[in-house]
C-alpha cells in the first residue's frame, strides 16, 4: 500500500490546525470555533473525494 497519500492528507491538516489556531485569535478570537468548523470542511471535502473516486468523477 502507498502511504504517501495518507501521509500527504495527515501533514496538511496538521500544519492547518497549527496556523489556522495561530490566526484564530487575529480574526475571531476563538480558536476552538476555528478548529471545529475547520475540522467539518476537511472532513467533507475528503468525503467528497472518496465519493468521487468510487463514481468514477473526476478527481
């Protein structure tokens, strides 16, 4: 099995969460709303992905 993707996702959400709580405080002032809503968009944009791939969408 390729883990590289795996890897690549576990980096970039990572990274996200490490700057994204950084800049909370800057824009809204509270970081768990930041890291929630956050946490939602990547949980529905990898859904979306898994989707697509088991309907043969572009991907």
């Amino acid at each position: 099995m390729n883990y590289a993707p795996i890897a690549r996702i576990i980096l970039r959400y990572a990274v996200g969460a490490i700057v994204g709580a950084s800049q909370a405080e800057l824009l809204i002032g509270d970081p768990d709303i930041v890291a929630m809503v956050a946490l939602a968009t990547g949980a529905a944009v990898e859904a979306a992905y898994v989707l697509a791939k088991r309907r043969g969408w572009a991907t």
